[in-house]
C-alpha cells in the first residue's frame, strides 16, 4: 500500500486529501496542530478505509515541529510514496500593517517547511519514485503582497522539479485552485459573503483535490481546476500587471 504524508490534514483541503486517498487505499500521515481534529479524521478514515492513519502534531512555522516531520520522511524504512505541501493560512492586512513576526511565520509555512519536506522526500523517493503536490494558487499567477509571491516560488519550483526529477520515477505538481470552500478565509477573519467574491468563483475541495490527484498521476507540473480559473490565468498574461493587483486586493485564494 502507497503511504500518503499530507499537511495540514485537520481541515479543508488537506482533510479532503486524507479522504480521497484513503478511498483509494492509502495509508496515510496527517500533519497539522490541531490534535483533535486530526485525531478525529484519522479514526473516521481508519474505520471507514480499513487503512493505517499515524498523526504527527506539529507547527510547521517552528523548527521543532518542521524536524519531526523531516525525520518521519527520512525514515526509509518506512517510506512515504505521496508527499502533499498543503498547510497554508493567509494575512488579514497589507504587508507593511501586518506584524513582520506573522510574515515570517507565514514564509516558513508557505515556503521554508515544504522546501524542507520536499528535500527529504526527494532523497528517499529518488530511484524508488514517488508523488509530491504543492497546493499553490491562482494567486501565484499574479501580484499580491507576499501571498501570491509564495505561491509562486511553489509553481516555480515544481516547473524545475518536474522536469529534474522525471528520470528517478518522481513527479512533483503544483495544485492551483481559486477560491475554494474550506476554513481558509473564516481564519482571516471573514464571514461567509464578506470575501467580496461573486458565488460562481467558489469551487469545492473534493473537486480541486480529484484535479490535483488526476494531474500528479499524468505528471503535469502545474494544474489550475476549472475552465474558469484557467481563463483567469489566462487573462492576467495579457493586462498589465497594476491591473491584476488592483483586481486582487478584492479577495484572498
Ligand atoms: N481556500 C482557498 O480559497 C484557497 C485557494 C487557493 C489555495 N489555497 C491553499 O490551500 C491550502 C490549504 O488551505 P485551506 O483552504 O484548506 O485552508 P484551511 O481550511 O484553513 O486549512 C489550513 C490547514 O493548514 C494547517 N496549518 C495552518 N498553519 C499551520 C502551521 N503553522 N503548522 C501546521 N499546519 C498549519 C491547518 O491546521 P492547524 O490549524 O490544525 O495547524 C489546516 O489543516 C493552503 O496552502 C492555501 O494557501 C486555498
């Protein structure tokens, strides 16, 4: 059975990664801090899935916690098949408002953990192969605040690392969703509607994760879900920059 290791797996995205890889009889590691919640969905999917759920409470954005999950990677003994990069949250404020303490732990989240996960993954799924997601963004794609620039260093790397790594059996792909329906924007601070974002923007996490799984089995380097968001894309190639940050300081995906 192929073992799946998925951060932030006590909600949202990543809980729906949890899910649809237990249906396909994986067993899984979740990632995150919250130990209820984890502990929760491990023994939901235990029972429903018949499949082996380990938990690792840890805070990506302190070195302890990043440690811990390194060291279960690196343990080829027991060896992770899926590596998925999904805990994120995003900022309320613009960058120079927010506290430059949140900002810092915000890049580690975003950037120093996954870069740091990805690094021993790499060296142990070498020669054996191996799946790595990146959950990034649309938000990748254009200009806003330190966001969009981490989300970027994500689909930026997996375009190099795609490519580098095809030859040892491994495929890492950045998942790049618009806005979905997860706790992602109640954490900032927002009430349901107070996003500003019109109601057929919304995607649901089952089918961003069925994309992200679909594009990582094919090998594609990067996937935007939805003939929508892949017109945003699209699009913000083709207006000047100023406009797509303009547009963007409307809502966070
Ligand atoms: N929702 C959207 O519109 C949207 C759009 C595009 C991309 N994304 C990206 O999708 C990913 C998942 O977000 P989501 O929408 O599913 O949000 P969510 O429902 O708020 O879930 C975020 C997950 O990340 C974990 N997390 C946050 N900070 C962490 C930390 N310091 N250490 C370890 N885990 C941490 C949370 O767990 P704990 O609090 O238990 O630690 C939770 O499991 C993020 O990378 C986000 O940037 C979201």
């Amino acid at each position: 059975m192929p073992t799946a290791l998925i951060t932030g797996a006590s909600a949202g995205l990543g809980a729906e990664f949890a899910r649809q890889l237990a249906d396909r009889g994986a067993d899984l590691v979740l990632v995150a801090r919250s130990q209820d919640a984890l502990d929760a969905l491990a023994a939901e999917l235990r029972a429903r899935h018949r499949v082996a759920v380990e938990v690792i409470v840890a805070d990506l954005a302190e070195e302890p916690g990043v440690a811990r999950v390194v060291a279960r990677i690196a343990d080829a003994e027991r060896p992770i098949d899926v590596l998925v990069n999904n805990a994120g949250f995003g900022l309320p404020l613009q960058f120079a408002d927010n506290d430059i303490a949140d900002e810092v732990r915000h890049l580690r989240v975003h950037v120093e953990a996954p870069m740091r996960l990805m690094h021993a993954a790499l060296r142990v799924m070498r020669g054996r192969g191996g799946r790595i997601i990146n959950v990034a963004s649309v938000a990748g794609f254009i200009s806003r605040s330190t966001y969009s620039a981490c989300k970027a260093w994500l689909i930026g790397f997996s375009r190099w690392a795609n490519d580098e790594y095809a030859r040892d059996g491994v495929t890492v792909t950045a998942l790049c969703p618009g806005f979905v329906h997860t706790t992602f924007h109640a954490r900032m601070g927002l009430a349901a509607g107070q996003e500003g974002v019109p109601g057929m923007l919304w995607l649901d996490a089952p089918y961003v994760v069925r994309a992200g799984l679909r594009a990582a089995a094919r090998g594609r380097s990067v996937v935007i879900p939805s003939l929508r968001y892949k017109a945003v894309v699209a699009l913000s190639r083709l207006v000047p920059r100023a406009v797509t940050a303009r547009v963007a300081r409307r809502g966070r995906m």
